[in-house]
C-alpha cells in the first residue's frame, strides 16, 4: 500500500482547509445548538357537532339530532381522540407515558361540546396502563376538565361583551370601502335558480330569516354544512355555487369581527379577565387585567413563570378546549390568521424552548389538517423560534393597560367635551356681548357730551 507524503508547500494549504472545515462546523452547532422543549400550550376547537341552530324553513329541525342543536357528535369524538393520539406521539418523552396530574391541566367553556372533546382528547393522550387501569374491560380513565359557568368566562369565549368601543369598531367596520364592496358583491341582482333576486334577498326568502346580512349569513352556512357532513339531502336552491358564497361570506364574517380595520385595536379591546390559576382551577383568582389580550396575555404568563429556574412548577402542559372564534381572536391578535374558519379539532401550539445558552425561545404551530404534521407560523417580525423578550415585545400592543378606559366609547367622550365646550364658548361669547353693548352706550354718552360743549363754544363765538 503507497502513501502520498505532503510536501511543505502543500501542508500550510491542508491547515487552511481543516481550519475553515472546524470554523463551518462550529457556526452549523452553534446555529443548530441543542434546544430544550420546556413548556406547552395548545388551544384547540371542539369536534363535529350538531347545527347550533336551524332557520325557520329548515326541513330539519332539533328534533333530527339525537342529542339537539350544538352537541358532540361520534364524528367529533373520534376527531378529538385522534388529536389526542397525535399530541401523545408528539411529546412522547416530554410528557410522561402515564397521565400525572402535576404535568398537565386542562381548561374548557362550560359547553357540553367543549366539555366532551377535552374527554375525548384525554382519552386519545392518556390509556390507562398498570396501576390506572380500574376496570379490565374499559381502556379510559377519568382525567379532570375545569371549567367556569359561561357567564363568567373572559378567558375563553370571544366575543366579549360589555365593551362599548369594541361594538363601535364594529359598526365602523362596516361602513369601510372593503365591507361595502364585499356588500355590493352580493348585492348584485345576480340571477339565482328561482329567480333574478341579489344573493342576501335571495336567503331571506329562501330561509325565512328577516335580517339575514353579510355579518349575520354565517349561520346559514353553518346549518347546510352540518347537515352535508351528516348526509342529510338539502333543499332545492342549495347548489354547490349557493354554499360557496355562503363559505365566502362566513369566512369574511370572521375576518370583520376581529381584523379587517383596526385589528389591533378590536385584539386589546376582547374584555375584562382575572388571572387564573392554572395548576388549582378551583381556588380565588389572582388580580389582573388583559384582553386577547384576555387569552395571549394568560398565556405569556405562563409560558414566563416557565422559565424562572428555581421555580417549583412542574405543569408541563396547559390545553383549552374552545370554539372556532377562540382561535381566531387568538390568531387575529398575533397577526397570523389565514382568514379562513378554523375547522373542527384544529389546534394553535406554543412551545417553549430553552436555548444551548440559556435563553428562551417561543415557537408556534397550527394543525389544521388530521393528514398532515402541524405547520408553523412565525410571528410577523420574527423567526419562526423567537425569542420569548422579542415574542413579548412584538405582541404588547395588543395587551391594553387600562382596559376600562380603553372600552369607553371616544366619540361619546368627544361629545361630553364639546358640549362643554360650546357651553364655555356660549358664556364667554354672551359675556363679550354684554361688555361690547356696554362698550358701546359709555362711548354715545361720551360722544353726547363732547357734542354739547362744541355746540356751546360754537355758540358763544
């Protein structure tokens, strides 16, 4: 066997490219340093489910659901207990293979919907193996769901009420150029299969609705699509071009409620929250204010009290179970809502890393799609891995400081001041004419006066 030698001139050479090949290979390690997963929050949608409601010439009313309007179907069972599998497989070796109640806590609206696909998922999550197992012929166990009544909740159920600016920014929305193009579209006189009415007139006859409008028409969509989903033949003028528009509209009603014009605006002004506590769902509420805000501002604080080093804290994962408009408000706030309905059981992670150098680092995805792995998203101004400071930062002017005050209705405030105003200028003004007549009947007695004296000396001359 030959053995080439490296002569002198050919050795410095060599060094230079072991050199670059170390320098490269300690930029990739550091680029690409270990990174620790520290703490999970998954905010998902409740599964498939009966109609809500059903318009008034609806063939199919609450009496053609076994449970009624608005409940779990075995659909969304199924739906939730593959999620719950799918979650399972992606922290295997972060969560632990048995369920611990120290690790993770679960949170739902106080809906039977909600309530049941937090059940489901936990079931998909968490067999029971070894000592869990209480009855050999069931492969559950029972896990906790909290929840608050539904009157109560400014954690989760969005819209929020009780907020004057927000229902104004509402109806500013629809006075916009884009609401009222979206509204002429529809509004067309295009001809439709009974007739040469525009699209919303057209629903109004077909359905029996009376305000059916481009912000209210999602309901529609949302009855004929549940009945689809459940093979329940539609009426006549249900053609595939009818519930397209109707996909369209629902998905814009979405965007209006919470972007469209002033997203940022409608994101801090979502309600009024306490603090929860997260690990003791029963025990008093913490003081604090926040808005969706209300739900971002929750999660940034637990995601931050994950990162004391010295903490005690062990939950590993935190879940709310919740409603389409949950995840749009969510979305919407952290400028990453593809304008569409999220559909049912999708979920928005967050995941929170620890960094090879210590430092944190937030990243999200968003799994719309049972086929398919959960896809990224990157806050806008950041990378897809941002770290917590910038991710804090880059969403703090959707979190208001003084919600109460941010609520109130400014052209209502503008009002109060003008009347003021006018009322001051008023006085002043009634002042200046009182000072001028007066002005004026002291300059005719001095003008009298003078008058006299010259007529005299004219006289005596």
């Amino acid at each position: 066997m030959a053995f080439s030698v490296l002569s002198s001139c050919q050795l410095p050479q060599f060094i230079y490219f072991l050199l670059v090949a170390l320098t490269t290979f300690s930029v990739i390690s550091t680029a690409f340093g270990e990174r620790t997963l520290k703490f999970v929050t998954v905010l998902y949608r409740h599964g498939d489910r009966s109609p809500v409601k059903a318009y008034p010439t609806d063939p199919y009313q609450e009496s053609a659901w076994p449970q009624g309007f608005g409940q779990l179907t075995q659909d969304g069972m199924r739906q939730h207990f593959e999620l719950g599998q799918a979650l399972k497989e992606r922290y295997h070796g972060f969560l632990s293979e048995a369920y611990d109640r120290h690790q993770i806590a679960v949170r739902s609206t106080d809906f039977d919907r909600t309530l049941m696909s937090a059940e489901a998922n936990l079931a998909g999550m968490y067999p029971p193996n070894g000592s869990q197992v209480f009855n050999p012929n069931l492969k559950w166990q029972p896990i906790p769901v909290h929840t608050v009544p539904q009157d109560e909740d400014r954690l989760l159920s969005f819209p929020l009420p009780n907020c004057p600016r927000f229902d104004s920014l509402l109806n500013e929305t629809t006075h916009t150029e884009g609401f009222l193009n979206v509204t002429r579209l529809y509004k067309v006189g295009t001809p439709q299969p009974l007739g040469s009415e525009d699209f919303l007139e057209m629903l109004r006859n077909k359905t029996g609705l009376k305000d059916a409008s481009v912000e209210t028409v999602w309901s529609v969509h949302d009855t004929l699509f549940c009945e689809a989903m459940h093979h329940l033949p539609p009426p006549a003028w249900v053609t595939p071009e009818v519930m397209e528009k109707l996909r369209r509209l629902k998905d814009f009603s979405f965007q209006i409620m919470f972007g469209f014009y002033k997203r940022e605006e409608k994101s801090r002004l979502q309600g009024e929250f306490k603090f929860v506590k997260e690990t003791e769902w029963e025990e008093e509420e913490e003081e604090g204010l926040g808005s969706v805000g209300v739900l971002l501002n929750q999660i940034l604080k637990n995601i931050t009290d994950s990162t004391v080093l010295d903490s005690k804290k062990l939950l590993k994962m935190i879940v709310y179970s919740a409603h389409d408009t949950t995840i749009v408000a969510l979305q919407s706030a952290l400028n990453v809502f593809n304008g569409k309905q999220p559909p049912y059981a999708s979920c928005h992670i967050f995941e929170l890393f620890q960094e090879d150098n210590g430092s944190f680092s937030v990243a999200m995805h968003f799994r719309n799609d049972s086929t398919k792995e959960p896809y990224p998203l990157a806050l806008p101004g950041c990378t897809q891995y941002c770290p917590l400071e910038d991710f804090v930062r880059l969403t703090k002017s959707v979190i208001p400081e003084n919600w109460e005050e941010e609520c109130q209705v400014p052209s209502r405030i503008r009002d109060t001041e003008v009347i003021i105003g006018l009322t001051v200028c008023g006085c002043l003004l009634f002042l200046l004419i009182g000072l001028l007549l007066a002005l004026l009947c002291r300059q005719q007695d001095v003008k009298d006066g003078y008058r006299h004296v010259i007529n005299e000396g004219d006289d005596n001359s």
